[in-house]
C-alpha cells in the first residue's frame, strides 16, 4: 500500500519541477517518474515485506512536495505538512530525520525569492515562527511514533551506537560490496544500480547532472 501511495506525492513532485524548469508539458514527466518507481526492483521487492524503506520513501517524497511549495507559497498548511512527513519518515527510518535539512532549504529560499534586500531577508529567515513551528512538530511527530526513544532512552543510544559501530567499521556502502577509499564516490552510483537498474539508473543519474 505504502508502495503505491507514494506514486501520488511523486507525480506531484515530478509535475511540479518539470514546470520549473519550463517544460511545455509537465505531466508526462510525472507521469514517466511514477513509472520509474514502480518499475524499481527494490521498491517492489521491498513493497512485499515488513520492510521499512518504502514507507520512508513515502514520507520523504511528502516531505519534498510540501518542502516545494514551501518555496512556492509559504503558507503555513505546507510547514506542517513537511514536518510531520519528515516526523514520520525519522520514525520510521532515523536517519530520514537529516531530511529536516530540507525544510530549512526551502524556508531560506521562500524568503530569498522575497527579495526584500539582505536585512528583510535575514529577518524573515529568522524571524518567522513557521520554521520553528515545523522544527517543533518534527521532533514531536518523532517522538510520538518512537515514544521508546525517551521510554527507554537508554537501550535507544546503545542500539543507535551498535548500529552507527557497524557503519563505521564496515565504510558507508560495508554492506552493499564496495569499501576502501572510493567507497564514498561509489555510494550513490551502487544504490542507484541495485535499487533502479542499470537502465533506469544511468537516467537518474543524467537527470541529476540536468
């Protein structure tokens, strides 16, 4: 379900960026992107188990479309939005909660496109509750679906410290084939390899250097 749901917020997302960059027809890009992801060997393999990579991919993608019209309108509704997707995706997977970064990208740029000289925008940037209304509701929606983070703070560190042992001992991409020194440059091609295949991959690829 969490699989196919996330089609949605994608083809907003997909729809949205196309018009941004000034494409005569957005649809079918959010249209191909659907596609993309519903094709993806890794996301159908993983919508079929208890697994907790597709619902993150959910929230994340809500959290980029409410993160993008952020940006776009800077209406309150979007914040919250963002917030509690990025609550959730942390919850569900903790290091989506670095995707909290996002929501400040796009609060400094609603203000930036604002234009009000460096002073006006600085002030906007720190002066407007609605970044530290989205700071708060995404710690809060975090600990809502993780209440055993403070239940049970202790077991928490020592399972986040056993896991973050593990990373570090075995590099960034220890448990997917590559290590050494070029294991960081790898890191994204391999992801993108076992999680799209190569086809589909190397277009992604294409399209972030676009």
């Amino acid at each position: 379900v969490a699989g196919t749901l996330t089609l949605i917020p994608l083809y907003l997302v997909a729809e949205r960026v196309a018009r941004a960059v000034g494409l005569a027809r957005s649809a079918p890009v959010g249209l191909l992107a659907c596609a993309f992801l519903a094709l993806a060997p890794l996301h159908v393999q993983h919508g079929k188990i208890a697994s907790p990579d597709v619902p993150t991919t959910a929230f994340l993608i809500l959290a980029l479309y409410a993160s993008l019209r952020i940006v776009e309108d800077g209406r309150t509704r979007w914040y919250v939005l963002a917030a509690l997707a990025t609550g959730a995706a942390a919850g569900t997977k903790y290091p989506s909660a670095l995707a909290a970064v996002t929501i400040v990208v796009a609060h400094v740029a609603r203000h930036w496109r604002a234009g009000d000289g460096p002073l006006g925008i600085a002030r906007g940037i720190i002066l407007d509750y609605r970044i530290y209304l989205a700071g708060a509701l995404t710690a809060g929606f975090f600990l809502a679906t993780s209440p055993y983070v403070l239940l049970d703070y202790e077991r928490f560190r020592a399972a986040l410290a056993y896991e973050s042992g593990k990373a570090f001992d075995r590099g960034v991409n220890g448990l997917i084939g590559s290590a050494g020194r070029a294991e960081g440059a790898l890191f994204v091609p391999t992801v993108l390899n076992r999680g799209l295949d190569t086809p589909v991959a190397l277009l992604g690829l294409v399209g972030l250097g676009w």
